[in-house]
C-alpha cells in the first residue's frame, strides 16, 4: 500500500506534466533555479568539513533548524499549494492508518521542497566527513532531520486543516505571507548586520539549539567528532521522541480529519446591500467597473497587489537610505504605475467561468474593458501620485517633480490600454476564484512567461517618450523638458489607453466564446 501511494503520487505529477508541453517549460526553469539553490548549499556544506569544528556545528545545527522551522511554518500560509496527496481524499478508502501515515510522509519527499530538503540535508555527512563514526552519526542526524521536517509540515497542515478551509483564513494567511517575501532584502539586510554584532553569540545559540526538537538531530555529527559520545546519545533520544511525538499527534490529528471532514460550505449573508453598484453609474461600463472594484477588495488575488504597493515603498526608502535617495525614491511612482497597470493583464483568467455573465448579458467588449481599467484608475491613481509627489518632499529635487509624473501617469494608462489588449487575447493559468494567491494550477507555464515578458517588454517600448524626455532633461538640466514630458506623457498615455480599449474590446466581442473555452479547460 505504502508503495501504491508513492506511485499514485508520481502518476498524478506526470499527468499535470502531460497538460501542456509549456507546463514542461515551467517545470524545467523552476527546477534549474532549484538545482542552483540546492547546488550552492551543497557546496557550502562540503567546504564546511575544511572550517574548524565550532564554525561547521554552528552552522550546520542553526541551517537545520531554519530548515525545520521554515516546513513547519510555511505549510500555513500555502497548504492548498500541492493537493495531489490530500488525506481527505481517502475518507470513504480502508486504507490503514499505519501503511497511510507511511506513505503519505513519504510522499511528502516527492516533489522539489522534499527533494531539495533530503539533499542539502544528506550534504551534512559531507561536513562531518572527518571520522567514519562522525559521518555515520551525521547520516543518522540528517535522515531523522529530514524525516522531521517532513512530519512537521503534516502536523501542521492536519491541525488546520478546518482553518485551512475558511475562505477567510486562506484570503489573510496568503496576504500575510507576501509580507516578509517581499521585506526579503530589508530582513535579510538587519539579519546580516545583527549577525555581524553579534557573531560570538551564535555558536552558544547553536549550542542551545542543539538541546532542542530544532537542532537536535542535526548535532549528532558534530557530537562524535569532537568526541562526546554521551551528548551524542542524549540528542539522539531528543531527535527520535520528537519524531515518535510527531507520528502520534499527525496519526490522531488524522484520525479525527478523516472522521470528520472539514467542512468549507459558506454562511448565509444578509441581502438588500449593493455595495460599489450603488455608487457608480447603472450603465455597462458602471456595472463592470462595480464587478472589479469588488474583487479589487474582496479578492486576496487582487487585493495582494494593494499589499505589495505600501510594501514596495518600504524596500525602496530602505534602499534609499543606504545610498542614492534621489536615484531610488524616483522610480517608486513609475514602478507603482507600472504594477498597478499590468495587474489586470489577466483580468479575464481571474473571472474563470464567471466570465460567460459578461457573454449571457451581451456585453459589448469596449465597455467590458473600460469598465476593468476604469476600476483600476479609481485604486491607482491616487496612489501613483503620492508615490511619486511624497518621494520629493524627502529630496527636495521639485525640479524633477514634472518629468517623473508624466512618467508614471504615461505609464499607468498606456499599461492598462496594453493591459486591456492582453487580457482580450490571452488566457494564462491562474489560482482559480477562492484558491490561495500562491496555488499555480497546472497549465500554460511557458506561455505564461512569454506572455507576461513580451508584454512588459511591449510597455516598455511604449513609454520610451516619456524617459527620452527624462533623459533629456538630466543630460541639459532644463526643467523645461519636465514640463514638456508631463504634457506629452498625459497625452500619450490617453490616446494609447483608448486605442487599447478600442482594440481589446473588439478582439472580446470576437473572441469571446474561445475565451470562455479555454477558461474552462482550465479548471
């Protein structure tokens, strides 16, 4: 049975692969920038047996508990990532529970976290590859650490398994996860310079660790080498019980999930409210720009955009104060517009089967683009031009004030006349409606990347204008080309959005049920 499901796993990941050899494409480029990860801690780890003992323990035992830690918290924010082995699944199966904890662990090794997480971790007996006795206790710490890891994850995602299926808890635990991703510089940066100050501490840290569930395991090589056997022992009982600890909370955790299986039904809701319908127009273009407002702020695949703004600005004032701030702070208002109008380049993928409404009611195709972008400019506009007047006030530089506004408002509206070209044209893969923002169903991948690319590139032939004219007016110091790349970048940027509404709302009306059917398929 335990080798039925280990099977049952890879058939499913080779059938997604058969979708579509663009899905191949994908696959492939994640796989690469895997191996580089993987390749570069896997060498780190063999040059660590060169370090002397108290660097590679150190090291090793602060990894692996980061390692440990990370399974352990991630799976929250991202549990509905990889369902090809769903424990509720086999509700209404005899399989017994032994044979199923065995195999779906097991299974949780299949797939690039497990594989990369085995191999780095299995790079440890390259670090204690001093003694035959160090290397041995290191392949014990690491399969255990491993193994570990692996236990965590489904304890975790068990326990929320009811949580899990709240559609309220999906839309903040996603949203709330992009925050440290995209602080990733900023925390990597203060993490650094804490280390920095205080380096002396982190081997007593780690040798702290090593007395715990985290890092326990991962000290067994370390232990024999510098010839404490008796310590070695102790961590070893502390890394086998809290795997044995594991199994019986995942194994009744279990038990009770598959006994009573969440239930993800809504609630009832009151009626008699419009909400954004009652504020714009009753029109085509109203109704439609009513629709997207709504998902702009109710949607976590929208609203992450909004997130990602505020959080952008932080990283480039960050950026800002350990350099150039007139440099840095001057791309936050283009780099918002840009954002803000190629979010909707996939407007129509998002609706999914939704969008057969626009065709039942007979929509024409330049009020349903209109109506998307106009939703958009109500959001972006406003923020586009604090970003880009707020970052002057820091710097002092008004000259340059004109040139970067018609910048980025060139910027907002030819993206979303582009925008509302692409979307027309192209159905990319995305999380379906009530799905995590970080769920990728399987599909077009490569296509996705040739699309979303070729159409930034497109963007940015677009605005080369309004940057020649910035350019200008840096290389002379007149700001009389400021105000003149204002002037054109406002009239650029309104002839490029209505011709993109004109042309996206044709190609709809003459695509419109090809559309529908490839939003189906990809369901």
């Amino acid at each position: 049975m335990v080798a039925h499901l280990l099977r049952l796993k890879l058939t499913l990941l080779r059938n997604g692969l058969k979708r579509s050899p663009w899905q191949i494409v994908g696959i492939a480029f994640g796989a690469l920038y895997a191996v580089g990860i993987v390749g570069a801690l896997v060498v780190a780890l063999i040059m660590l047996g060169r370090e002397s003992h108290e660097i590679a323990q150190t090291a090793v035992v602060l990894g692996g508990s980061l390692a440990i830690l990370g399974w352990g918290l991630i799976p929250v924010a991202v549990s509905s990532a990889d369902m090809t082995l769903d424990p509720l699944r086999f509700t209404t199966f005899a399989v017994p529970m032994r044979q199923l904890l065995a195999g779906l662990a097991l299974g949780g090794l299949i797939g690039i976290p497990g594989v990369a997480t085995a191999l780095v971790g299995l790079a440890t007996v390259a670090t204690w590859s001093r003694g035959i006795l160090s290397a041995g206790a290191a392949l014990v710490g690491a399969v255990l650490g491993i193994l570990t890891c692996i236990l965590l994850s489904k304890v975790v995602t068990t326990a929320t398994a009811s949580l899990a299926s709240s559609r309220r808890f999906k839309d903040i635990s996603g949203v709330v996860f992009m925050i440290p991703l995209i602080l990733l510089g900023p925390i990597v940066a203060g993490v650094a310079q804490g280390i920095t100050a205080s380096a002396g501490f982190l081997p007593d840290f780690a040798r702290a660790l090593a007395w715990t569930p985290l890092g326990a395991a991962w000290s067994l090589g370390g232990d024999v080498d510098a010839g404490q056997p008796g310590a070695a022992g102790l961590k070893l009982l502390i890394a086998a019980a809290t795997l044995a600890g594991l199994t019986w909370c995942w194994k009744v955790l279990l038990e009770r999930a598959l006994v009573n299986p969440p239930y993800a039904g809504g609630g009832s809701r009151k009626g008699g409210k419009l909400g954004m319908f009652a504020l714009l127009p009753p029109t085509p273009t109203g109704a439609v720009a009513a629709r997207s407002l709504t998902y702009w702020l109710r949607d976590p695949r929208y609203g992450g955009s909004l997130i990602v703004i505020p959080l952008l600005a932080v990283v480039l004032f960050f950026q800002a104060s350990q350099g150039d701030s007139l440099g840095v702070l001057s791309v936050l208002g283009p780099l918002t517009a840009f954002l803000m109008a190629w979010s909707i380049s996939a407007d129509i993928s998002y609706d999914n089967t939704a969008f057969a409404l626009h065709l039942a009611t007979g929509v024409r195709g330049t009020a349903d683009r209109l109506g998307r972008a106009l939703a958009c400019l109500i959001l972006s506009v406003p923020v586009v031009l604090a970003f880009t007047v707020v970052p002057f006030a820091f710097t002092g530089s008004w000259e340059w004030l004109p040139g970067v506004l018609g910048l980025s408002l060139g910027m907002l509206l030819s993206g979303l006349g582009l925008s509302s070209v692409v979307s027309a044209r192209y159905n990319i893969a995305v999380p379906l409606p009530g799905d995590s923002p970080f769920k990728k169903p399987p599909g077009n991948v490569g296509q996705t990347m040739l699309v979303q690319f070729g159409g930034m590139g497109v963007l940015a032939l677009l605005v080369i204008p309004e940057a020649a004219l910035l350019i200008v007016q840096s290389v002379t110091g007149n700001p009389f080309f400021g105000w003149l790349n204002l002037g054109v970048g406002l009239a650029l940027g309104l002839v490029l959005f209505v011709v993109g509404v004109r042309v996206g709302g044709r190609w709809l009306e003459a695509r419109g049920p090809e559309m529908l059917a490839q939003l189906t398929v990809n369901r």
